[in-house]
C-alpha cells in the first residue's frame, strides 16, 4: 500500500465518520428534550444515570458515564454481566439506565432489561434500529443514526461508536447548562491536575507583588522603565498615577520595537509616549482560569492587575503559569 493510498485511506475514513456525525445530528429532536426532561426529573429525586452496554460501547458508555459525572449529573457504568451476578444492587428504582447497542440487539444488554423493569426504572435505549429488541423494550429511544461504518466491510464498529460518543457529549452538555452547572462547581469536581488549579487559583495566588513589580510614575523616562524592569526581573513596568491608578503598560516587546525605530535617544523618550494606553488588564477576584483565556485570546504575556479602584496590585507573567502547574 503506497503512502498517497494510506493517507486516501484515512482521510476516507473521516470523512465517513463525519458524514455520520452529520446524519446523528439531523435525527435530534422532540425524543431529545423528553429524555432530558426524564434525566432531570431523576437527578431532582436523587436517583443517578446507569449507563450500560456490552462490547466496544462499554468503554463508549464508560466515557459518557464520566463526562456525566464529571459534570455534576451523578452517572455510573454498569457492567451487564456483572449485574446479573449481583452488581444489580447498584441500581435503585430511583435512576433511570442508558443503554446502549447499535444494533439493539446485544444479548447481554437485552438479557438485563426485564430485571431493570423488575426494580422499576425507566429505560433509555440508545440504539441505530428503532426496530430493534432494545428499542421496543425501553422508554424512550435515542436513535443512532449515521449510517455506513468506515470499516471497509461495514463491520467493525467505528461511525457508530464516534456517533454515540458525540449523542452522549450532547446528553452531557444541556444537561450541565439544564442543571445551571458553573465553572466553580467544575472546579471542586476537578480538583487535582492543571484544570483544578486554573479553575480553583484566583489572580491573588499566582501574581507577582512587591520587588518582583515593576511600576514607573508619569514622569519616567525607558531607561528608567528598563532600570525598574531589570530590578524586578519583569518582563513590563506599569505606569500608575499618583493615586497608583493603573495608565499604562511598557513591555520588553515594546523596548525591542522602539529600539529598532529610528526614534531618536530612545533611552530619553518620556515612558507616556510609548506606554500603551489602558491596557487589558484582570481584576484582583479573576479565576485564574479567565486569566488564560484573555492570555491565548488576545496573545499578551503580561497582564496588570487592579483592585476595584482600578489600581494597580500586581502583575501576571505568562512564564509562571507552567511553573505553578496552571498551563
């Protein structure tokens, strides 16, 4: 096999899955909201998702368990096997299962529906055959349609496996806007690893205070603002007025920009006519999540930050983040 034909191949097999991600898109409808509204209704009791399936939708199911729980909807996988072995004990006449096979036919899955009605729930049967065992077994069917796998004998399952991985994210998603689900509620389900502490640290944690800043008054010349930057090993001086109100900011960018001006005796220049001029800058209460994304949206390394007075506190260097393990 050449390499143009490997690489025919893969995008071939895109574009199938996307193809089918398109046809699973199209069939969301009026079922959607009344699977949500019964998600919802059993979240408000108490009760918890159970999600089960059997082969490759078991990790499929695990992962949708996950971003479920992950997410503030309490969800859990539940083994098929297993369950009728005694692991049945987890489900409560309060939750509502997700079941998942393409096929609606999977013998492990449809096996376990008449012992799920014995407890007592309700029954979401995620399947691409409204037709099926599993369909006309189950409260509410969430169909799976997307069409051909990209498996060159329509066999192995990967269309509908990436088909049912993205209807779960969209189950995951509205339920957590449903549900009013904040980025603080994320933060204390998340606790441990790089999104815990950016969702978790304020600015207050991760800013540069005392010596380590950098301010210069009107009056300061770009030698001084270079003095003051070396001095506090900073990457910007901020200008501040006498009140220590926040006017401007002159970053090593900018020094690099005006000595390669033809502005003469740059050293001399008055800082307030190259500063920039009321710069981006993160109140003192920002997550430093937010601090990230005014980092990657508006491309800056160093941020100002003020109190509710719009005075100047402290500053953040990009360079830090990686060090306090926030990037």
């Amino acid at each position: 096999m050449t390499h143009e034909a490997m690489i025919a191949r893969a995008h071939d097999v895109l574009a199938t899955e996307i193809n089918g991600l398109r046809q699973a898109d199209a069939a969301i409808g009026s079922t959607f909201c009344e699977i949500i509204e019964a998600i919802l209704a059993t979240l408000e009791r108490g009760g918890k998702i159970v999600v089960t399936g059997i082969g490759k939708n078991i990790h499929v199911g695990e992962k949708i368990a996950a971003t479920m729980a992950s997410t503030g909807s309490t969800a859990m996988l539940l083994n098929p096997v297993q369950a009728m072995h005694g692991d049945l004990g987890m489900v409560t006449p309060a939750d509502i299962v997700l079941a998942i096979s393409y096929s609606g036919e999977s013998d492990e899955v449809i096996r376990l529906i008449p012992s799920l009605r014995r407890i007592g729930v309700k029954v979401i049967g995620m399947t691409g055959k409204t037709d099926s065992s599993l369909a006309k077994n189950s409260d509410w069917v969430y169909w799976i349609n997307c069409g051909r796998e990209a498996c060159p004998f329509n066999m192995a399952p990967t269309t509908s496996t990436t088909a049912t991985l993205a209807l779960g994210d969209a189950l995951a998603m509205v339920l957590l806007e449903a549900r009013g689900f904040r980025k603080e509620n994320f933060a204390l389900l998340h606790p441990a690893g790089a999104i815990g502490r950016a969702l978790l640290f304020r600015v207050k944690d991760i800013m540069r205070t005392g010596n380590q800043l950098a301010t210069l008054t009107e009056s300061a010349s770009v030698k001084d603002a270079i003095v003051a930057m070396t001095s506090a090993k900073a990457g910007c001086a901020c200008i501040v007025s006498n009140e220590g109100v926040l006017l401007g900011i002159f970053t090593d960018g900018d020094l690099r920009r005006l000595l390669s001006s033809e502005t003469p005796a740059p050293m001399s220049c008055p800082i307030t006519e190259v500063m920039i001029r009321n710069p981006i800058r993160v109140p003192l209460s920002a997550l430093a999540v937010e601090v990230l994304n005014i980092f990657e949206n508006h491309k800056v390394d160093d941020l100002p930050v003020v109190d509710e007075h719009d005075c100047l506190v402290g500053t953040i260097d990009i360079q830090d983040l990686p060090r306090m393990k926030i990037l």
